[in-house]
C-alpha cells in the first residue's frame, strides 16, 4: 500500500513585469477567457460577421498569445508564460499544440511517493509536508548554485560578442589564472 503527496508551490509572478508584460494583467486577462471555447477546433464558427462580442472575444485571446510570445523572449519570461499555460491550458484538448510544459510543471511540483508496509507505521501527513519542504528547499539551493555560473557563461559568451571591449579580460580567463605570464617569469 502507499500514498503520493505533491507540493505544488505558487511562482510567485503576479506581480511582476518583464519585457513590458505586466504579469497579473496578463493573468487576469486569461481568467476571463473561456479556453476550452477558444482552442475548441472542432466548433464551427457560425456566428455573424458583425457580432462584436465575438471579435472582441477573439482579439482577447490574440492579445493574450502576443504578450505570451513576448514573455518568452527572455528565459524568466519563458518560464512564467510556461508556467501561465499550465495554469490556464492543462487538461485542455489540443494540449500538444502548446509545446511541452513538463518541465515547468516539475519546476513548481515536488512529489513523493511514501510506502506503507503491512504491520508498520506508515509516515504522517505532517512528516511528509516537512519532507517535501526540505526537498523544496534543497531544489531552490541547488538552482541558486547553478544560476551563477549560467550567467558567467551569458557574460562570457556577450563578451566576445564583437565590440564589446578589447577582449583582454576574456584572455586571461582563458589563459587561466590572472597575470599568469608573470607568475612563470
């Protein structure tokens, strides 16, 4: 016998602008649309020309995938609007035609599973919740030790973009040490 116990934990991006995007307006605006009715191929749209409802309806969902594409311009962004698709567009038909959001989904869930063995005490609900916690919180540990070195190699990789600078700094970090000429003389 056993049990799965998920954490879900909030992105905390309501409040946010990146690239120009206001986050919680974005989110409020997705709130407000029907999503099963807009991805719904299978409807025909047998609606007046001139029903303004139904343009209006149509721009909103425009709208809102523009300022999507937007977001993920930058790698932030990207995992916000992933994590926004998630939220609003999970268990919708046509999911496939939305691109993987799988690994967003495990960047916000950390789950678990816990066995219970005939005879034994199993592990409470609270001993669990505090295991994921830990678990959680060695996962934002491990993403700050590798966040640095991510953007050293965006730094670098800018840096040798031609004409940025002279290129001396970008030398002696490839040489190795600094002033390492000196130190062999």
């Amino acid at each position: 016998m056993y049990y799965d116990a998920i954490l879900k934990v909030s992105s905390e991006a309501n409040e946010q602008v990146i690239n120009g995007i206001d986050i919680g307006e974005i989110k409020t605006a997705m709130a407000k649309i029907d999503w099963k009715i807009a991805f719904d191929l299978t409807i025909g749209k047998n609606s007046s020309v001139n029903e303004k409802s139904d343009w209006r309806k149509e721009e909103d969902v425009e709208l809102v995938i523009e300022k999507l594409e937007m977001l993920e311009k930058s790698e932030n962004g990207k995992s916000i609007a992933t994590s926004l698709k998630l939220e609003f567009w999970a268990g919708l038909p046509y999911q496939d035609l939305f691109g993987n959001i799988a690994p967003v989904k495990n960047k916000y869930e950390i789950s678990q599973r816990f066995y219970c063995a005939a005879g034994q005490p199993g592990i409470s609900v609270d001993e669990a919740y505090r295991f994921l916690q830990n678990r959680l919180l060695e996962k934002q540990i491990s993403l700050r030790k590798k966040q640095p070195e991510s953007q050293e190699a965006d730094d670098d990789a800018a840096n040798s973009q031609p004409g940025f600078g002279s290129g001396l700094l970008q030398k002696k970090r490839i040489g190795g040490k600094r002033n390492s000429k000196k130190q062999h003389q």
